[in-house]
C-alpha cells in the first residue's frame, strides 16, 4: 500500500506540477491503490480559507480511502518514540505529526509518498520506514 503525504496532497490540491503530483497522477491513472492517513486529511483541512472550500475539501477526501491506525494509542507511543530517537542521533523533526505519520505507514508496512525533508531524516533512525520522495 502506498500512503500519500500532506506535502504531495497540498500541491495536487493547489495545482502544481511536481514530481510527486505526476507519481499520484499515474497511481490515480493506473487504478494502483493508495490511501491518504487520517492525519494528513487533517492537516489538509486545517488549511481550508473558508467555508466553501472547507466543505470542497471535506467532499474531495471523503471519496478518498483513508487509512485509519489499529491502536492509537501505541501508535502515540511509537510517534514520541521516533521523535525521541531523532533528537538523540542529532536530527531536528519539525514536525510531531511527521512522526505520527511515519509511525502509521511504518505500522502500516505502507510506503510513504512524500515531499518533506523530515520522512528523509526519520528514514535514517527507523529503517523499516520506506518512502518515496517527490
């Protein structure tokens, strides 16, 4: 299973041509199954500017399969696991929500379609994340 980023969802959404957007296009075209996690469609929709996209939004990522974590609590755990881990070899995440999401495609065994320097960087503490980079 592949799990589609924020990073690659934003610049779909906003129109851009990116190396990312291609390889989504393509999975779209070639019916390959992705999913996009619950987080990310939070992330997408926190940055709606108002109600008529929000509700375009909502729309759009309800048709979408939406991957949903097993147990979240372990996957908390794991996520500030991650982060700690990361800090400990000298690595700045920027995001806690990164390692949410690295955490459940880890958990997932899916592969994690991104354009965000972070999933590179948790990539070098946690070997079993394996990503595609826009």
């Amino acid at each position: 299973m592949i799990y589609v980023d924020t990073s690659v969802l934003i610049d779909f959404l906003r129109g851009k041509t990116t190396p990312a957007v291609e390889m989504l296009a393509r999975l779209d075209a070639n019916d390959v199954p992705f999913a996009i996690p619950i987080l990310c469609c939070q992330e997408v929709m926190q940055g709606a500017r108002d109600e008529a996209e929000w509700r375009l939004l909502r729309e759009h990522l309800s048709l979408q399969r939406l991957a949903v974590p097993t147990d979240p609590t372990a996957l908390h755990w794991e996520a500030a696991r991650i982060f700690f881990d990361c800090r400990r070899h000298g690595l700045t995440v920027r995001s806690s929500v990164d390692c949410l999401i690295a955490a459940h495609a880890i958990e997932a065994e899916a592969t994690l379609m991104h354009n965000d320097e972070d999933f590179e960087s948790i990539k070098n503490v946690r070997k079993a994340l394996r990503t595609e980079r826009g």
